[in-house]
C-alpha cells in the first residue's frame, strides 16, 4: 500500500532517543491544544455523562445509550454514523462512525460496554478531588472514548478534520464478547480492511509513560473429568481408582509443571466444581456442586483461560495440555476442549514505528517519553482483532488511572486533556507525514 509506504517512511527516523529536544508546534498544534484546554470542562461533563449510564454488557439500551451519546457528537462535526445490530451474536451491537477524506486511513478503536451490570452496587461516577473520580467504566474506558470524540472535535475546530479518513469503531461487547465471535467482530475487522493505522483508547497499563504495541490473545477453556464413584474408604483400590478430584488435580498440576515459567504464557483455572454430581452454566460462568466426604467423587468442571502472544506459542500450549489430560489415573477419564476468544497482538516493526511517532509528539508536547509496555501486562482488547489488517498499531492511549474492573475503578482526571492532546497531534502528523 502506498500511503502505507509513505507513513513508514515518515517515522523511520523516529524512536524515543531522537526526540529528547522537544521540536518547536506549528500554527495547527497550537490551535489544537488551545481548543482542548478551552474545552476541557465540556469533556470531564462528557464523561461524567455516560459513566452514569449503566451500560454492563448484557444491559442492551444502556450501551445502545452511551452509543447514540457518541454518534451524537461526532455526526456534530460531519460524521456518518451507523448502529450495527448485534442480535445475531446475542449483544446489543456497535458504533460505527466515518469520515472520507483523503489521505491515510486512521482507525479509532473503543467500546462502549462496561464489567459492571445493572445489579452492580457502583453505578455512579464520583468526584474524589480536583484530580481524581470514579466510576463504572470511567477509564475502561469510557474515558478513552471521551478521548477519541475530543481529539477529533480539537482537528475539526483547527481545520485538520476536513480531509481527514478516519472511522470510529466502539464495540458493545468488549467486555463479554458476543457469540458466534466472528460475526460480533465483524464490522470492526471490516472497518479495518485497507486501513494504514489503528489506535485503541483504552487504559492499558494506566501510565502515561506506556503505550501498547503487543497484545496476548486469549483463549477459554473447559475440563470435565470422570472417575468411580465409591464409598470413600475404597479409593486407590486397584478396582476403583483415584476418583475425579483427584484426576482434576493431576492434570491442574501437570499443566503447571509443564508450563508455568515461559515467557508470555499464562493459564489460569478460574472455575473449579468435583463432587457427586456438578451442574455449570457456562454463560454465566457458575455451578453447583453436590458430594460427600466419604464418597469418591464422580465428576469435576474445571474452566480457565489461557494467554499467549503468537499463533505459534498457542499451538504449543495446547498440544501440552491436550497430553497432560490424556495421560489419565487408573479408572478416570477426561476431555479439554478450547474456545477461542482474543487473538493475539503480535509486536511488529509498523507498531514500534508508530509508537515511535507517538512518542515524539508526547515529547513535543512535553509530557514526557512514551516507551512500549511489556505484553504480560497488556490484556485483550479489541485493537488485536485488526492485527491482519493493518500495519501500524496502537493501544493503550485512553484515559489513565487505576483499579479497572473493580469498584474502587478511578481516573487520573490530569490525563484527559494531555492524552486527548497527545492522540490530536499523533493524528494531524500521521495526515501530514511529519
């Protein structure tokens, strides 16, 4: 792609060294920054706005909500906006935003959807001080949609926006990916077909000194084991066997024998049922278990997550837990099956580069350098989904702060106006090959 080339081109040059003397902004920058800081009260009301709308992944009109809040503002400043329906994966469906232009093709990536249900006690966004709230969702990220929509109203009010190709993607369903995945990631993968960059907003490590270039892709899976029931006091017995607790328990361990210790590979057994009899709602990830002390156990569930940072490394995995569950104790039996979720967000040398141009503008700026955040500390997030489309990738450039995915969830209120400056500026030079 040639305008691909060109962006390469542009920031060949550029790594976080070569921008220790911050450079002189031109007219276009200062008009930028002068509108966000003029602005800034009209952003944090904003935010204020949709963190008090519930909009936990399975509460439809609270997402379809914060998403006609969003549309609303960016067809203000000459978006087209479209509703995808999500009814056919089961969730309430995506923003979808675009301004033609010519040019690069920019991608901003973020979701409207939060961890927090409609029967969550933490509902309401909070004013700790003149620095800090929370709030449901207020940096994951609420925040960093705040950010892309204020971002984007800075080039409009500098005349930047004019030419500008860009599309805005929000997600309903980050949190709780809808089902089947490839049709509930569809209008984002197809926004991002023949895009040149893709910029997510969310959190990340919630420092501003990082950005994400790299991400783990996640995979779910499942273990059902089977063993003899029995009275208790004829386990180990040649006839008998070790029961389905005991099984369960050498396969956990087998994988962690096995597996634990390499570099960017995690697995976790969030979930674990044994007893007589178990019954687990997947959806909603619970269960009941029913057994005795003196009788062996006849059946476990055990589900978990597993993380990694290349197809290859995936592979891998799997292939070792699949042997650790063959190799099973006298009289037990168990299966694993995988659920793909998250792919990975491999690191690639357009990713550095654009983070790179990131971080010259930040220094410019003078907030200060940007380096890449270790992968093991960046989740799965959206942006990874595009990872075969586009060449120069970004994320983690939302709102900062810390506690996401709890009720203590807060937001660094300092870092909407400098990040919100940081993404206008990265934007204006990636139109203009600075």
């Amino acid at each position: 792609m040639i305008v691909a080339n060109v962006l390469f081109a542009a920031v060949a040059a550029a790594n976080p060294q070569a921008a220790a003397t911050p450079a002189p902004l031109n007219a276009e920058e200062r008009a930028i920054l002068a509108y966000v800081d003029a602005h800034n009260n009209d952003a944090l009301a904003l935010l204020e706005r949709v963190v008090n709308i519930n909009s936990g992944t399975q509460n439809f009109a609270g997402v379809r909500e914060v998403g006609r809040i969003f549309g609303a503002e960016l067809e203000a400043i000459g978006f087209r906006t479209e509703w995808v329906d999500g009814a056919a994966f089961h969730r309430a469906g995506h923003l979808v935003a675009r301004h033609p232009g010519a040019g690069p093709r920019i991608l901003l990536i973020g979701h409207l959807d939060t961890v927090f249900e409609r029967d969550s006690p933490f509902q309401k966004f909070e004013r700790i001080d003149a620095n800090t709230a929370k709030g449901p969702g207020i940096i994951d990220m609420k925040g960093g949609d705040v950010i892309i929509v204020s971002a984007l109203k800075a080039l409009d009010a500098a005349g930047a926006l004019t030419s500008m190709n860009v599309s805005v993607v929000m997600t309903g369903d980050e949190e709780a990916s809808g089902d089947p995945l490839s049709l509930a990631r569809k209008a984002l993968v197809d926004e991002a077909k023949g895009a040149d960059v893709a910029i997510g907003f969310e959190d990340g490590p919630g420092d501003p000194k990082y950005a994400v270039t790299a991400r783990r892709g996640t995979t779910s899976w499942e273990l059902r084991v089977k063993g003899t029931p029995a009275h208790s006091s004829q386990i180990f017995r040649a006839d008998i066997g070790y029961g389905a607790v005991y099984e369960t328990a050498r396969i956990l361990d087998g994988f962690r024998q096995k597996m634990a210790g390499e570099e960017h590979l995690t697995f976790n057994p969030g979930v674990i049922l044994g007893g007589t009899q178990v019954t687990y709602d997947a959806a909603q990830t619970r269960g009941t278990a029913f057994g005795k002390e003196n009788v062996v156990a006849e059946t476990a569930v055990v589900t978990g997550d597993l993380r990694t940072l290349s197809k290859e490394q995936l592979a891998r995995a799997r292939k070792t837990m699949k042997e650790v569950v063959a190799a099973s104790l006298p009289h037990t039996s168990a299966a694993i099956t995988f659920d793909d979720g998250y792919p990975a967000l491999a690191p690639s040398d357009g990713n550095a580069k654009l983070l790179a141009m990131y971080d010259r503008a930040s220094q410019d700026l003078g907030f200060g350098a940007v380096t890449a955040v270790n992968p093991d500390r960046a989740g799965a997030a959206d942006v990874s989904f595009v990872s075969g489309e586009v060449q120069m990738i970004i994320d983690g450039v939302g709102l900062m702060g810390h506690d996401d995915h709890t009720p203590g969830e807060t937001a660094d209120l300092r870092t909407l106006a400098s990040q919100t400056k940081r993404a206008a500026v990265l934007l204006d030079r990636i139109v203009r090959g600075r």
